[in-house]
C-alpha cells in the first residue's frame, strides 16, 4: 500500500481546488481499506473520496484521504422480470449506468452523465429527471468506522430523502461504502415526463421508446446546460431545491406569476433554487475566478485559480441574498471541507 503525503487534491475534485492532504491512499479491495484504517492514527481526521464531484475544500485537509477505487459489477440473482447487480464503490457511475443500458437492464437510464462513483451514489440519494437512486435501490455494504466490521444497509436503514441520507445526517463520517447493489429491470418502465426529455426525444426523432433513446436524451440536455468540469470547474447544483410551505409559496407566486412550484411532501412546494438565485441577480456574476455560471444559476464555478474560500464566500452572499429576498433559506447540497 503506497500512502503518498501532504499532495495536492486538484486532480481529485472537480472544482479543481489546490488543497492539499496531509496523507492519501488508493484503495482497490476490502483488506486494503481495513488496513488503511488501522494505519490512521486516532482523532486523525478521514476523508473518503470518489470523484470528488461533491465536495469543496475552502483549506487543506489536515488528515487522511481514502481514494475509493473499489472495482467490479458482478449480477447477484435474477428472476423473470428483474436483476440484482451489485458494484464496486470505486466504479464509475456514467459507466455504470452505460453498461446496464447495453445488458438492457432498466432503471438507471435518466441518472446518465452524472459524474462521480457508485460508493457516492446513495450519500445524498443522487437524483435527475425525476428518478433517484432510492427507486431502484436493493443494498449496500459499508465499513463501520467504529465498530471495525463490514455492516449491510438496506433501503430503509438509509433513510433516503430528497438529496439526503443518514450518511450526510447522523451517521455521517461513520461508514466507508464499498459496494451497492440495485434492482434493475428487465421490463422497462420509461420516465419521460419530466422537464424536456420528452421534447428532446421530438427533437432527436425517437420514435421507437428505449432506454438508450432516454440516456442519449438526458446526456444531451445535460451537455447543453452544465459546464464540463474537465473544462470549467464546478460541483454541479450548489444548493439544494428548497421546500418551502405552500402557502410561502402562494405569497411569492403572487408577487412573481411566473415562480415554478412542484408539490413536495406535507403541504410543502419545492421550488427551484437556480430561479431565485437568477431572479436575484446571480446569473453570470463573476468575482475574479470564483462565479456563478451564466448557463445554470444553480453551479457555481471555478474558472480556474479560485480557492474554495471564494467560491464559499460567493455562496454565502446568495443565501443572504435570496433569503432577503424571497424569505428562502438555501441548503448547500455540495459537502464542505
Ligand atoms: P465525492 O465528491 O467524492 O464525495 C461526496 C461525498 O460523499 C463526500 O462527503 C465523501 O466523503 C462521501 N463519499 C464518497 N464516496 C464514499 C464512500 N464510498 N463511502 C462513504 N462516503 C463516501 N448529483 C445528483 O444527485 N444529481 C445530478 O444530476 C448531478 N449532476 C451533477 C453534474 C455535474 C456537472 C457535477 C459536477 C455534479 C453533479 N452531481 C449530481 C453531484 C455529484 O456528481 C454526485 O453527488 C455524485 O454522486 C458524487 O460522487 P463522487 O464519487 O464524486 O463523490
Ligand atoms: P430543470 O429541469 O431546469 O428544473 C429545475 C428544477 O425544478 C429541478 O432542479 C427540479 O427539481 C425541478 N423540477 C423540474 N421539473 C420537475 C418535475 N416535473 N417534477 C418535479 N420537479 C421538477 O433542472 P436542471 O437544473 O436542468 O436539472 C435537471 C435534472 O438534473 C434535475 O433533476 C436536477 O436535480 C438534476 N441535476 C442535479 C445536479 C446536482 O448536482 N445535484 C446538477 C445538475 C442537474 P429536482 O432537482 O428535484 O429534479
């Protein structure tokens, strides 16, 4: 095992922020992740990172980074009309995803293109065009960082909600994913209703439904309105979509008629963040190489030396802005270290 110290985390986030960690160590399997750890000297502070396309580091990381590479997709069981594949934390989600829609295996197909790995995937329940991983969800296996034993999750030991799980909530900083497994479909069910998929399938002249024809739609809607971090740093959405109560809602709907509103759970409405941050100014605002993308005021990015601070210290001003505003409180969605 090669534990390489105080390098710099820029290849592994995609905000492309230049911290640095005291340690960091590649894990490939189990043993070498319980080894790892039994090397961590106590009260030393550990990170466990995919693609790092979630996070944001405003300092160094004064402690250990696990880079997740976990391989593997291994089918589990199968019956007439579903199959079981479980896979490696370490692999790559898009992959993941492209390699199930050409085994045919349905239900991930609208979760195309967002980048990071299968271990990071039900941290906060990752979700778009209206499926999340919660649906589709059978199991996983974890790392107790306490207890020293592998422990399996169900769905309902997660407590999946929208952009949550008890791994951001109370267990968080407890456990190590190492594999999920989920329960796909042989007899496909299509979600075409939400946003444009259906309009881009017009466009793109699908006239037979597959779950290929919705992940090429999905990829080209999502190549349209995000930055590619490869190009221009970001963490895609910053904040969550608020949840506010309906009759919030109403009161900004009659001052902005054209205020989109979904109904949430409990009388609740989910209102998209990127409008009220656009609607307050935000769009495109750009302070040295810290911003706000012009495309999608939901991103905020780096456009190339910004340190996290800057991008932290933008996002603050938007919360204040939006919750002098609209009287909504934002959430970040992206982890901050
Ligand atoms: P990382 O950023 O490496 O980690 C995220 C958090 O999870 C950290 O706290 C980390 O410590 C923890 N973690 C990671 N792996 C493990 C593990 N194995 N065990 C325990 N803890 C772990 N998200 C969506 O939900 N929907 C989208 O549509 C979406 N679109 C995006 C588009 C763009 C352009 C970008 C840049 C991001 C987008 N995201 C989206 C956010 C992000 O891609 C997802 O949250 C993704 O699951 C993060 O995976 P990762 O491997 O990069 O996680
Ligand atoms: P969009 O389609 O322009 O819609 C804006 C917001 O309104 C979305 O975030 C979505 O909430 C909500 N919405 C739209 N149609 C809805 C419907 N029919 N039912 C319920 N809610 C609806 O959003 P976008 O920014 O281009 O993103 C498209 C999808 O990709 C969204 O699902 C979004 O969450 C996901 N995405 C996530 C990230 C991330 O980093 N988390 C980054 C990029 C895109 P929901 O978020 O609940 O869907």
């Amino acid at each position: 095992m090669e534990i390489k110290y105080n390098i710099s985390l820029k290849p592994y986030n995609t905000f492309g922020i230049d911290a640095e960690a005291k340690a960091f160590v590649s894990i490939a399997a189990e043993d070498s992740l319980t080894e790892a750890v039994s090397l961590i000297p106590e009260k030393e502070p550990l990170l466990v990172l995919g693609g790092g396309s979630n996070v944001l580091f405003t300092r160094h990381f004064n402690g250990w980074v696990l880079k997740n590479e976990i391989p593997g997709i291994e089918v589990k069981k199968e019956n007439e009309n579903n199959i079981w594949v479980e896979a490696g934390a370490g692999v790559n989600w898009h992959q993941f995803v492209l390699y199930c829609i050409e085994k045919g295996w349905a239900g991930l197909e609208n979760l195309s293109l967002i980048p990071g790995c299968v271990g990071a995937s039900p941290m906060q329940n990752i979700g778009a065009y209206g499926v999340e991983i919660k649906d589709v969800f059978e199991y996983l296996e974890a790392y107790s960082l306490h207890e020293k034993t592998f422990v399996t999750f169900s769905a309902t030991d997660c407590k999946f909600g929208y952009r949550e799980s008890v791994f951001k909530k109370e267990l968080k900083n407890r456990f190590v994913i190492t594999r999920v497994c989920f329960r796909l479909s042989k007899k496909p069910f299509f979600h075409t209703t939400y946003g444009s998929i259906q309009q881009e399938l017009e466009t793109m002249g699908v006239t037979e439904l597959t779950i290929k024809a919705i992940s090429d739609a999905v990829i080209r809607i999502r190549q349209g309105k995000l930055p590619d971090p490869a190009v221009t740093g970001n963490a895609g959405s910053f904040f969550k979509n608020p949840e506010i109560d309906t009759n919030h809602y109403l009161e900004l709907k009659y001052r902005y008629p054209e205020l989109p509103g979904y109904p949430a759970s409990m009388g609740r409405t989910k209102v998209p963040a990127g409008w009220l941050i656009e609607k307050a100014g935000w769009k495109g605002y750009r302070e040295g190489d810290a911003g706000v993308h012009d495309r999608q005021a939901l991103v905020l990015v780096n456009y190339g030396q910004a340190n996290g601070e800057q991008i932290y210290a933008i996002s603050e001003k938007i919360m204040n802005s939006v919750l002098e505003k609209f009287g909504v409180e934002l959430e970040r969605e992206v982890n901050i270290y």
